[in-house]
C-alpha cells in the first residue's frame, strides 16, 4: 500500500528548517506505481510545496513551518474527490 511520511516530523516555528514530506505510491502487492498526475498536497499548518516525482513512485514536497506552533497536518490525495488521501503528522 502507498505511504506518506515527513522527515523530521518536527520544526521549530519561525525557522528555516523544512521537512521533507514523501509519499510512495504502491500497488496491492507492494510494487511502486508511477501515478498518471502527482498527488496534492496541503497542510493545515505552514506552507507546502507541490509534489515532484522522484522517480520510481516517489514523490516528495517541502514543508516550511511559518510562525505558528502546533501540529500540522499534512495531507497527500490522489485522484481527487474520488480517490484517496493519506496524513501525517509533523509537530510545528
């Protein structure tokens, strides 16, 4: 199944860090998939960026965290509407 993690999954707000958010797209068996378009991302603090393929059914996006603390959910869907979304979560 397809993944989505953040690394580090923690940021000081108000700083330069960035996280990493990636999300690998798998079939049933495990195998990667390239996807027709890349997934969409939003975040429910911070800024970040669209997803790039990597390759290989990786794709990644950059997460700032602004100046806010909290937790910032990020959110990768694929396919819109009827498609499906993955979370994670990265501490601001």
């Amino acid at each position: 199944t397809s993944t989505l993690a953040a690394n580090p999954a923690t940021l000081t707000a108000g700083s330069n860090t960035t996280s990493t958010v990636t999300f690998t797209a798998r079939d049933a068996n495990g195998n990667p998939v390239v996807l027709p378009t890349a997934p969409t991302a939003t975040s429910s603090l911070g800024s970040i960026t669209g997803f790039t393929h990597q390759g290989n059914g990786v794709y990644t996006a950059t997460l700032s965290p602004g100046g806010q603390a909290g937790t910032s959910v990020v959110t990768a869907t694929v396919g819109g509407a009827g498609g499906f979304a993955l979370t994670a979560n990265v501490t601001i």
